[in-house]
C-alpha cells in the first residue's frame, strides 16, 4: 500500500517535471489563492471555436441566401397544388397558379398572362445567358421592342396583343422588370433594372397608318421566333429590316379590282342581279381611284372616304334615272360595304372590352370621322339627285328586295370575303382560310335570321363569335395574329344596307326613320364587334394546346359598378 503510495507519488513528480512551468503573466490578479477552488463557470458560457472572430473586431452582417426576388417573406407558407407540393417561390401566398413558361404554349398566352400580373409576381426570364455575355444591351433591347410594337399598331393589332408582344420582346432578352404602354399614337416601354435602379424609359410615336396584314403576320413570326428560338439582337434587327422592306403581295390594279368585286359581291348579297353587280363595281373603282388621288395629294382620310363614297351613289342615282326597274339602292349599298371602316370598329371594341379605354375611345372617334366622311360623300349626292328628280324611285320606305337566294348568296359572301382578304393585303395561304370563314358567317347568319325568323341584331353577333373562334383557333395553331382570319370574314355581316337607308332618310329631311336605320346601323356593329371579341376569349378559355396546360389568365375584378 506503501509501496504503491509512493509510487504515485513519484510519478506526480516526474509529470510535475515535464510540464512547462507557468509564465507570471498567465497569473491574473483575480486568480484564487493556493488551496482555493476555482469557481464554476457562468451558465451562458461556452467554448469557442478556433475560428471565433477576434476581440475587437466586429463581425459580417448576415447576409440573406442569393435566391429569387419573388421569395415569399420568411413565415409565409405558400398553397400546395392538386399533387401537394408547394409552388415555387414565386408564387405569392394569396394562391395565384405558377405561369408555365413552356414553349409549347402560344406566346400570346404567356405574355397576356404576364401583362396581367403585378411586376414582383413576375417569373424571371428564362432565357440562357452565354458565359462571356455582359447581359443586355437595353437601350437597343427597348429600341426594337418599340420598332415592333410601331409595326403592329400602324397595322391595326388590338393594344393588348401589342403590348403582349413588346412585353415578350423585352422580357426574352432579359428585362423582366419591363412594363410597356399602348396608346392610340403613342408607344413607351420602362425598364427598371432593380427596386433602387432608375428606370430606363424610350418611347415612339405612330405617325402613319396601313393595312398590311402580310407584314403583320411577318412580325407576329419574328415576335415568335425571338421568344422560342433566342434570336441575337443583331438577328432580329436583321429580320425586322427584311420585313420593312418586303414589297406587298399584290399590285396597285389588282387592289382597285377587289374594291370593284367586294361592291359587286354585296350588293348580290342584297338582292341586285348582274346590271346592279356590273354597276356597284363600276362605282367602287371610280370611288377607288379618286381616293388614291386624294391621298397622293396629301389630303387627310376624311377627305378620301368622302372622294370614295360619291362615285357610288352617283352611280345609284343615275342607274336610278334611267332604268326605275333596276334596283338602284342596293348599287349604293354595295359601294357602303366597301367602305365601312370594320377593321377600326373591331380593334376599337376589343381595347375597351379588355381594358383600354383610352386606346378604345380613340379608335372609335377615328371610326366616327371616317364614317362622317362617307355619309358627307354620300349625302351630297343622295340630297341632289331627290331634289333634281333624278332620285325619284329611291324610296328608304321600300326595303330592299329580300329574295331567298342561298346559292348565289353564300357565293356572293364567299366572293366578298375574298376580295376584303386581298384589299387588307394577306399572305396567300390565309385568303382561302378568310374565304370560308366568310361563308360559313354569312350560313349561320342566314340560318338564324331568315330561317329561324331570329332578330338581325343577336343572329350577327352570333355569326360574329363563330368567326372569331375559328379565327382564334388558327391563330393560336399558327403562333399568328388572329386579323387575317377574323377581319374578311366579317365582310358578309357590316351593315351596308342601315347605313345606305339612314342617310337616304337624312337626304329626304325624314329625322325619325334616319335615326332609327343609323342606330339599328350601329347596333350591328356593335354586335359584330363583340361577337368577334367573346369568340376569341372562348377560345382561349376553353381550347387547349399540345404539351402543358396553358396558364390562367388574370382580369381585373370589378363588381356592383365601383
């Protein structure tokens, strides 16, 4: 016991030995006396680790983990979908669907759907940055957003497609915080890069008006491939030159025969024989040319549809002189189809249905000026001639000759939309579509009003929403604009012959049955109109597409009128 005692003992010594001894300044004056045990240790201390931050020295601020700039705020837990996995972070916490940015879906779709959506819900761009690219180039990014947008609303696309596109535009060359504006004349696109960048705003005035639907259907393929394919920049510039340049698909005479054959074909569609067919187209080519002149001259448009609107009715008035058995109105009819601005009225409606009023309410007023000049044009000759006496069996109580004609009628609107397809100046390919669509407008038209004895006013709207769904059909299936196939084939519907019996009422100083033809006039334009807009919004309602469902779509909600 001894033995081991001392022995322990001896070992202490010899570790004591071997063991460095203590410095004086590793004694510190609040060190216990020998014999003292140490205090235990404070609950909160603890040991650090050998990569502490030094006394003295303040530490990092936290930063936050690199993410999205749509993550929801810490605490918020966001909706589970049908499957029971959360959205994305993206998504906000009031249940908004996540947009799929799938390419098989129609870029309209997808950039409709996000113009609808606030700027911090938006989805971050998608396209694939290369390793050595610095990022966009913005101002030339807005700069061709702009020149695209001045194509499509100079060739008279609704202000939400233009600003669905200019919003596909920017945002597959990587400006997602993008917000572009249509108006009437004016196009402006602000980009801002972060909450605390300053915006970046360009904008472009659309001084000149056209209808060339082949160029449109040129940017629609370009807007396409940009946001599918991920044309350059120096790419797209090059197409959009190429597209200014393209000459248009069909010749000067051959525009002025397909305003001589668009009066023809209606006014057989209102009852007229082959002199009142020979007649109409006369008219309308004499109307054609002078209006051409009118604008070499440089006069406004109200001045040109006044030009274009007297031939027709003189035409009417001395047809009317010479032969009384000869249905002369519907001469004068034939010449009002021709003119009618249906492609203005409808873009017009469609911007206040979905929103853009102002747009809207411009489109209209343009509609109203252009319609006074016809009925300026027209009122001239009409007041002459029944006061000369060379108008004496145009009587506005006799309406015109309403023959069942089924044949010859689906021909005449078939023939009809046809030459509307070429005056608007459409690829080739989409006329025969434009074509049908026509006839098969002017069938339901028929069918519902003659046949079913319905109301002139709900069987055109009905007939109209049936254009527009086709329309919209072939549109979405082609990644095209819907105008080529919806704007010839309303041709059949406008309402010639309102017009031509309000202004002749006017003409005979008979205030009450002019009023009431022009509103009736207007009540089927409006039907038209709408009808056309509902179709296209079943279509995209309803109607799928191959590959992911296609996003939803946000309006704003508004109820009880506030």
């Amino acid at each position: 016991m001894a033995d081991r005692q001392w022995g322990g003992s001896a070992s202490d010594a010899e570790a004591g030995e071997d063991r460095k001894p203590q410095s004086d300044e590793a004694h510190s004056a609040f060190t216990p006396p020998l014999g003292v045990p140490l205090p235990a240790p404070p609950e909160d201390e603890h040991p650090t680790s050998e990569f502490a931050v030094p006394e003295g020295v303040a530490p990092e601020p936290e930063t936050e983990p690199e993410g999205s700039a749509f993550t929801l705020p810490p605490g918020t837990a966001g909706p589970s979908t049908t499957q029971g996995t959360p959205y994305a972070a993206f998504t906000p916490p009031y249940g908004i669907p996540k947009v799929n940015l799938t390419k098989e879906v129609p870029w309209q779709d997808r950039m409709r759907t996000m113009l609808r959506m606030p700027v911090g819900e938006r989805p971050a761009p998608e396209r694939p940055g290369k390793p050595d690219e610095a990022g966009p180039a913005v101002p030339r990014v807005l700069d061709l957003t702009l020149r695209i947008g001045e194509l499509l609303l100079a060739g008279g696309e609704g202000a939400e497609d233009v600003e669905a596109a200019m919003f596909g535009v920017a945002h597959a060359y990587g400006l997602d915080r993008c917000e572009p504006t249509v108006t009437f004349t004016l196009l402006t696109v602000s980009y801002q890069p972060s909450l605390v960048d300053d915006p970046v705003t360009a904008n472009r005035t659309v001084r000149r008006r056209g209808t060339d639907y082949n160029r449109l259907s040129a940017v629609f393929r370009l807007v396409h491939d940009i946001t599918s394919q991920g044309l350059t920049l120096e790419e797209s510039y090059g197409r959009l030159a190429e597209i200014r340049r393209n000459r248009h698909p069909y010749p000067g005479w051959g525009l002025t025969v397909s305003s001589g054959l668009l009066a023809g074909a209606a006014s057989m569609l209102v009852g007229g024989g082959l002199v009142v067919f020979l007649a109409a187209a006369a008219g309308a080519v004499l109307g054609d040319r002078l209006a051409w002149l009118a604008s070499g001259r440089g006069l406004p448009e109200f001045y040109q549809f006044v030009a274009a609107a007297m031939p027709p009715a003189a035409m009417g008035v001395a047809i009317s002189a010479s032969h009384p058995d000869v249905q002369a109105s519907a001469v004068i009819t034939g010449g009002l189809f021709a003119l009618i601005p249906g492609r203005a009225l409808v873009a017009g409606v469609q911007d206040g249905l979905t929103g853009y009023y102002i747009t809207a309410a411009a489109r209209l007023l343009e509609v109203g000026y252009l319609i006074a000049g016809i009925v300026c044009g027209v009122l001239m000759v009409l007041y002459g001639g029944v006061h000369i006496g060379g108008a004496g069996t145009l009587d506005p109580e006799a309406a015109l000759e309403h023959v069942e004609r089924p044949l010859i009628q689906i021909i005449a609107a078939m023939l009809l939309a046809l030459a509307f397809a070429v005056l608007l100046q459409q690829e080739r390919h989409t006329v025969l579509w434009a074509t049908v669509n026509g006839g098969v407008a002017w069938v339901i038209y028929a069918a519902l009003a003659d046949t079913a004895e319905m109301d002139p006013v709900p069987a055109t709207a009905i007939a109209a929403g049936v254009v527009g769904l086709f329309g919209q059909l072939l549109s979405r299936y082609r990644y095209a604009s819907a105008l080529p196939y919806v704007t010839a084939a309303i041709g059949p519907l406008l309402p010639g012959s309102a017009t031509y019996f309000a202004l002749l009422n006017f003409a005979k100083n008979e205030l009450n049955a002019g009023i009431a033809s022009l509103t009736k006039a207007a009540a089927l334009a409006l039907a038209i109109a709408i009808g056309v807009n509902l179709g296209s919004e079943i279509a995209r309602l309803f109607l799928k597409v191959p590959g992911p469902p296609a996003p939803g779509r946000r309006a704003a909600k508004r109820t009880r009128g506030f």
